[in-house]
C-alpha cells in the first residue's frame, strides 16, 4: 500500500493571537492563520472570538443570540425585557455569501442585568455579583427556551461561528471590519458530536472564550461537577465544560491561570511523587480538591478572557500545539505554518510541553482601560 499521501491530522485546527499592549488587529490576521490549516476541518465548523472590538460599548454585556424560529426570539426577547436592560441591539452584521446560505436569526443586545429586589439584596451583601446573574440569564435561555441560544456573553468581546470552513465563516460575519488586541480561531472536525451552528468553537460564557482539538473523554464527570454549582450543559458537545469550568474554577473560586491549568491537567501521581514536598502537598491538594475539574482525553486548548491568552496541552500531549513570540505579540496555533503565514520571522518558538500552560497577559494599562465603570442595573438609553 503506498502511504505517500497519508497524513493523521488528528483533527481540529487553532490559532489565536494576542497584542499584550492592546494593538487592535484586524480579523483578517487570524483568519490567515485559521485557513492556512484549512485541511483539519471538514467544513462542519468554524468560528472566533474577538476582544476589545466593542469599545463604545465597554460597560454592557454584548449577548449575541442565535434563533432557529420566530417563536424563539419572541419568547426570548420577552425574557429579556423582564430580566435585562438592553440599552442598544440589532442583527449581527453579515455578507450573503454562496457558501452559507442558510443560517440561524443572528441578533445582538448590548445589555445589563435587571435586578429584582431579591437580586439587589444578593448582590448588595456580596452573595453573588453581575457576572453570576448573568451566567443565570444565559443559562435560562440556552436550557429552557426551545430554539434560541446565547452564544456569547462577555464585555467588549464577541464569538462568531456556525457551519462552513472558518474562512467562510469569517467572510460570512465580515471579520475583516472588526479589529481587537485578542483574537481565537477554530476549524472543526467533529467526530463523537454533531455538526450544527451552536456546535461550532468557540464556547463561551461571560468573557471566556475556548476552542479545543481532541476529546474530552471525562465529560460526563466534569458535566456533573459543574451541575452542583448551577451550571446547565445544553450545547451536545464534550468542549462546553471547559468553558464553564473556567469560569468556576478562575472567576468564582479565584484560583490564578496557571492553578487553574494544573487543575484541568494535574500531573500524574507518580510525577508528584518525585516532586519536593511543598510542590508535591499543592498538587495534591490541587487534584483531591478539584479531582472532578479534571481534563481527561487527547486534547489542546486555547482559552481567553479580557485579561489575556492561555495555551493548554493534555499531561501525555496528545495533540499539537505552537507558540511563537515577536515584540509584544504572542501567536498559538496547531501547526508552525499557520503561525509563519502571519508571523514570518518570529524571535522565539517553541512546543509547549505537556500540562505546561502557555501564559500571554495583557499589559495591566490595556485591563484598566478595559474596565467598566456602569454600576448595575443603570436605566436604559433605548429598550426593546
């Protein structure tokens, strides 16, 4: 048999981008790197995610929402004028193109939460805060409204995907106008879960964003662990968990990124077993106490928040991941080709060793200026 042509892509395609000192990029970088690796797809996925492109909307929750009916978006949007202050919305801007044609109802809110009196009292005493009334919100309307899904939810951030090739996808939600200091990319091959537009990468929630090639063989697990804590996983694929589990394990519990990491792939015991003993006591601190939170299965992730970019290989590394750096600019992505096709001559470059995450922050300046300043529930300039 001759083999010449064979190639184990092991699936998936990533990349991302970060400018640590908030240079806006346009989409039309990643996009390069995302299509360079066009043949890890199957044309059943592509998206990004995207910070710092709503700047005049800074303060606000930007929900873009996908509907699959009318029915959907009624139900919903009545919703929302009992839950949320919208202060400004529309459609998702989009370019008909000849390679999607059909496609969900794509429209965006730029919103705050609307509190009830039980709400305030909450927040006011520090039992929960903004963020975890809208992860209640988003939750609501992706597990129980029939047809209509949250599929971004963060500040001065957006996801775009759906069904096509990511440069499809890109052209479809005309990334090429949009510009932010971090941007991710994913090209999907689905394999154990549908190919469908609330499929596709990136899964998000608040501002956390994450795109994954591999498998998470201990989704059931993680699906349960994270269910005690309120979370509803309703998106039939294996990759949501991470996301969410970001969010318990970074945002809520405080935990830094690199514990987080050490969290979601703990090294083995027979490492810590080597390891001195302060080290070896936290990592085993670390795996009885968030044992649940582990990550099993061949994978590399990407995830981001508005605070920066992180890379993330299984324990055993089991799929392939790229980093490169040049002046402030720090690239990721699946192969060294999709790096060189918008990097050509990186200072540094390198593969990540298995566990080891991969730490790009934005200059502290750019997260300052990033903040919001809109206390909750400020009245609205314009509603539904």
């Amino acid at each position: 048999m001759n083999h010449a042509y064979q190639k184990d892509i092991s699936g998936c395609g990533l990349a991302g981008v970060i400018s640590r000192k908030g240079e806006r990029i346009s989409g039309s970088v990643v996009t390069k790197a995302i299509w360079n690796q066009h043949d890890r797809g199957n044309g059943l996925g592509g998206g990004f995610a995207a910070y710092g492109i709503y700047p005049e909307y800074k303060e606000l929750y930007a929900f873009h929402i996908m509907y699959s009916h009318d029915k959907a978006k009624r139900e919903t949007e009545e919703y929302l004028k009992e839950k949320m202050i919208i202060h400004h919305l529309g459609k998702i801007p989009i370019r008909e193109t000849e390679k999607i044609q059909k496609h969900p109802l794509l429209i965006r809110y730029f919103t705050v939460p609307s509190l009830s009196d039980e709400e305030r009292q909450k927040v006011d005493t520090g039992i929960v805060c903004e963020d975890d009334i809208v992860v209640e919100r988003v939750m609501h309307i992706n597990h129980d409204i029939e047809g209509a899904f949250v599929f971004s939810s963060g500040k001065n951030m957006g996801a775009f995907k759906g069904v096509g090739f990511p440069e499809d996808i890109s052209e479809f939600f005309m990334l090429d106008e949009y510009k932010g200091y971090i941007w991710t990319a994913h090209n999907r091959f689905p394999t154990n879960t549908p190919g469908w537009w609330g499929g596709a990468h990136p899964f998000t929630i608040l501002d956390w964003s994450i795109v994954h090639n591999g498998e998470i063989s201990s989704y059931g697990i993680n699906k349960r662990y994270l269910e005690m804590f309120g979370y509803k996983c309703t998106l039939l694929t294996d990759t949501e968990v991470v996301a969410y589990m970001l969010d318990l394990l970074i945002r809520r519990h405080g935990l830094s990124y690199e514990v987080a990491c050490k969290a979601l792939a703990s090294p083995f015991w027979h490492e810590i077993e080597m390891m001195d003993e302060d080290e070896a006591k936290a990592l085993t601190a670390i795996r009885m106490i968030y044992g649940s939170s582990l990550l099993n299965g061949p994978f590399a992730i990407l995830f981001a928040n508005n605070r920066g970019l992180v890379g993330l290989n299984d324990r055993v590394k089991l799929r392939p991941l790229i980093v490169a750096e040049k002046g402030d600019f720090v690239y990721m992505a699946s192969e060294e080709s999709a790096i060189r096709e918008i990097c050509r001559d990186p200072e540094r470059l390198w593969a990540p060793i298995a566990g080891q995450p991969v730490v790009a922050l934005l200059d502290q300046e750019v997260v300052d200026n990033n903040k919001s300043e809109m206390p909750i529930g400020l009245q609205t300039t314009g509603a539904i």
